[in-house]
C-alpha cells in the first residue's frame, strides 16, 4: 500500500505532503511528550516492534501469508495522537530503510498509513465501546476497529492514485479494497486477540492512553476521516457508471488537473508552472518551519 | 541473522558519502521533484535524468546488482498499474514506469551513501519534528533486537508443533506471541528509560564526528542546481 513516485502528480502528493505535516506536528503538540519523559522509548520501541510484528507472519492458502500492519492495535493502546506519531515514524523508516513508498509521496503514504488508520480505528474502537476491561466487546470492537480501518486506509490509496490520475477509480478500488477486505480480517483479528491477550496479561499497560485526551475537535476530525472515503466508497458502489468522482472533479476547480485528462495538463508548456508551484510549496513549509523556530528561540531566550 | 540489510553500503568513502546529510537531502529531493515534473511529450528528458542518475550511480560505488534487486519492491503497482492499459495507453502506462523506476533509484542512491545517524541529523535540521526524528532513531536501534526476538519466539513455535492447526488456532497462537511480543518491548523501553535517565539523558543525543559542510557540499549542490536550470531552459 506505499505509493512510490511517480504514481502521484506533484499538486496531489505536495499537498497530501502538507496535510500530513500539518497532522504530524498537530499530534505531537498535543501528545504533550516531554523529551525525558517515557513515552519517548515507549514510542521508538513500539515502532520497532511493528516492524519485528510484520516478520511474524503465518500462512493463509497457497503461497499467501498474513500478517499484522498494527495502526489500529497502536492508536488504541497509545491514543491516537502517540500512535499515529509513531506509525508515522514506522512509516519514514520504511521509506528510508526499505525504499517502501517514494520521499515526494511521503505525505500521502504517512495519510494513508498513519493519520487515516490511527484516527478512523481510535474513533471506531470507542463507538463500539471497547474498553481496556476485556471480554466479548473489547474483542469484537477490535476486530470491526482493525478491518475498518485497513479498508478505509486502503481506499484512500485508491481514491489518491485516481485522483492523480494514475489509476482509475474502479480499478483502483476494486483491487485496493477487495484484496485489503480479506487481508483487513487477519489484520482485525490479530488486533482482537493481540487487545483480549493484553487485557488478561498486563491490563495496566492498556491504561497508557492517557497521553493526549481525545477532544470533541478530535472526535469530529477523526469522523471525517471515517465519513469522507466512506461516503466515496457508497456513491461508488451504488451509482458504479459513470465515475462518480469525474462529476467531483468537474464540480470543483481545485481539482480540474486529473479531471481534465493529465495528457493536457502535463504538457511542457505546464513544466515550469509545476516546478515553481512545487518551489512555492517548499517555501511555504520552509518558512513556517523557520518562524517556528524563530518564536521559539525568543520564548525560550532571556 | 544478517544484521546489515539496511545500510549495507552507507560506510563507503566516495565521493556522494563523503556529502554533509543535509545538501543530499536537499539535492537527491529536487532529483526527484525535477524527474517528477517531466511533462508527458518531453520523453527525451527522462534519458537526460537518466544520464544523471546513472553517473551518480558511478559515483556512489555501490553495486549496481543491490540496486536493481532494491529497486524490485516496485513490483506490486507496476501490476496494479498495469491493469490501468486500457485506460491510458501503453505509452502512458511506460512513462509511469520509467518515472517511478527514476525517483526509486535516486532514494536507493540517497540512503544507501548516508549513515543512519548522519540522516537523521540532516532530517532534524531540516526541520522535522524532534519527536519524529527521535523516534526513528529509537526505531533503527532496537529494530534488530526486537526482529531478533520476533526469529525466536517463531521458531520456538515451528519446532513445537508438527503440521498446521487449523486456522482459528494458528490466529490464537500468532495474536498470543503478538501481545507477549508488545509486552516485552514495554519492558525493554522502561528499562531503556531508567538506563538513559541514570547517564545523564536530556533529550538529546550527541553525533560523533559529524560530516560538516565543505567545498564538496559547495560543488555538488552547484552542479545540481545547474543540471535543474538546464533541463528547465532546455526543455
């Protein structure tokens, strides 16, 4: 599910790249982590055990193997801000390490894999009403928590992929959603048994969700994220011809580049356009990031 | 276990090493925004890049069989893309190739010639969050322990049963080694913690002999920024 470079326009994965920088220092802001405080182990460690977690895989049929992706099993025990700080840390290192996912469509991946999974399971998981006291409910809302979220994660890729124009719509979907709708129910009920063993075994460490309490603002973000690729996923299903987002994309001037066939958008005379809205982007950031600083060098001066 | 899958090639001394983190870093991303922005009729551009990233490639001393079999985990969305043809054409469909196949070598290129820490000195610079980047440093050193540990408890498993149990069993089993897994790596991060806390640990980890910025930085970024410009004016 890390979309490499390339499969993405520049517009597209930029601003998915803003979007999730925003929600990255948005969470650890709210996170709260003091730099001695415990949480900064906890989180790195719990990061590394995702990564050792996808090595224990176990077989399925044939020659396929599942096994655990974890975002949901970690906004759940951490909190959703914690938990998707370090999916999105999970995320870079996959990035970095295994050349999993490009570095322009970073933005997009961290989405999909870390703000999009952490919130929509968190936000699911306590609609159900799981609770660290275990038992049937604490099972099943971890099962429905983990599948959702694999699902909507993964139409997400799709709907991006679309909208960049790589990959159609109904063939995204389908094959992002079908395959992740059987992959999600290993992923759901690994989450399941990983919370019912937790809650028998050390049900103190299901307590730790205390980093960041999960405001009305956080509860109405985290429905969007669920509401929004849902709301897609319908109309796309129900109305199936024509493509529902062409009438989106038709609907909405932000969004004419794929809409309008990439073929007329991305011809030479648009190149240097691209490269200087691409610029003006990393100057955005740039600057952001340096009057942050700034503010933060005068509060903490004499 | 081979321990150095990650950063097989990232101790070499050539002349792409030797670079202070943060001009690589922002080179090798406007490398990659460059190839990205290659309109679709400008097809003579990607051989230019091309030219580019194979001198590179030169340069860095790294083998060129580790790329290639790097390069492999691009494999899944050339299938899925593949399934996109009717759509968009044979020609389009071998552009989305040819452009991803570039970016993918150029951050093959990128992490393969920096060490860890360097990288994540760069990033921190660069202005990523310091809990990220803390993050990942904690990340990349217990990876090996806790994927270490994983081996274990796998083969620990494999070598007491024979054959397979049936598949509700076979989930109750792996979620169990799952959650002793998590619990066990609590336990390491508190210990790691009170460790770090008795030697004197603030919130920051010092870099020994960090690579400064030099001439060599100087040229490197030059050449960059000029490739950039001429392939923009030449277009």
């Amino acid at each position: 599910m890390h979309i490499p470079d390339g499969f993405l326009t520049n517009r597209v994965a930029v601003s998915l790249d803003v979007v999730s920088g925003a929600n990255i220092l948005y969470a650890a802001r709210r996170a709260r982590v003091d730099f001695s405080s415990r949480m900064v182990p906890i989180m790195g460690v719990l990061g590394a055990f995702v990564f050792a977690a996808q090595m224990l895989n176990f077989p399925i049929l044939g020659g396929t193997s599942g096994h655990l992706v974890g975002g949901c099993l970690l906004s759940v025990i951490l909190g959703p801000m914690a938990g998707s700080l370090t999916m999105a840390t999970v995320v870079l290192a996959q990035a970095l390490f295994l050349q999993d996912g490009g570095l322009v469509a970073l933005g997009a991946n961290i989405f999909n894999i870390s703000v999009v999974t952490c919130f929509s399971g968190y936000a699911i998981f306590k609609l159900l009403g799981g609770s660290a006291e275990g038992g049937r409910r604490l099972l099943i809302a971890g099962f429905v928590a983990g599948w959702f979220s694999l699902i909507i994660s993964s139409s997400c890729c799709a709907l991006e992929m679309a909208l960049a124009g790589a990959i159609p719509l109904r063939v995204g979907l389908a094959t992002m959603s079908g395959y992740h709708a059987l992959v999600g129910i290993v992923e759901g009920m690994l989450t399941a048994g990983v919370l019912g063993f937790l809650s028998k075994v050390r049900p103190d460490l299901m307590k730790i969700d205390g980093v960041g309490r999960f405001g009305v603002w956080d509860w109405i973000g985290a429905v969007l994220f669920v509401a929004l690729p849902a709301a897609v996923l319908a109309k796309a299903g129900s109305s199936g011809l024509p493509d529902p987002l062409e009438k989106l994309l038709a609907g909405s001037p932000l969004l004419v580049e794929a809409g309008a066939g990439s073929q007329k958008l991305s011809s030479s005379a648009r190149y240097g356009d691209y490269l200087l809205r691409a610029g003006v982007f990393v100057l955005l950031i740039g600057s952001g990031v340096l009057a942050k600083r700034l503010a933060r060098r005068k509060r903490s001066g004499p | 276990m081979r321990h150095n899958f990650i950063d097989r090639y990232a101790a070499l001394e050539s002349p792409l090493h030797i670079l202070e983190p943060r001009s690589k870093l922002l080179a090798f991303t406007a490398l990659i925004v460059g190839v990205l922005s290659i309109p679709v009729d400008r097809g003579s551009l990607f051989f230019v890049y091309f030219f580019a990233t194979a001198v590179l490639m030169g340069i860095s001393q790294i083998p060129l069989p580790y790329i290639m079999g790097r390069s492999l985990v691009i494999l899944p969305f050339i299938v899925l893309a593949s399934l996109a043809v009717p759509w968009k054409g044979f020609y389009g469909i071998g552009i989305l190739f040819v452009r991803a196949i570039l970016c993918l070598i150029l951050l093959i290129l990128l992490t393969n010639t920096t060490r860890f820490v360097e990288l994540m000195r760069g990033l921190r610079k660069l202005g990523c969050p310091q809990i990220l980047v803390m993050n990942l440093g904690f990340l990349y050193r217990y990876l090996f322990v806790l994927t270490e540990e994983a081996m274990r408890m796998k083969q620990a498993r494999d070598c007491r049963r024979v054959g397979r149990a049936p598949f509700g069993e076979e989930l109750k089993i792996l979620s169990s080694m799952l959650g002793t897994l998590l619990i066990r790596s609590f336990e390491r991060a508190e210990r790691m913690h009170s460790a770090m806390l008795s030697r004197g640990y603030s919130g920051h980890f010092p870099v020994l002999s960090p690579r400064r910025f030099s001439w060599h930085d100087l040229v490197f970024l030059s050449g960059i920024t000029l490739f950039i410009v001429l392939t923009v004016l030449l277009r």
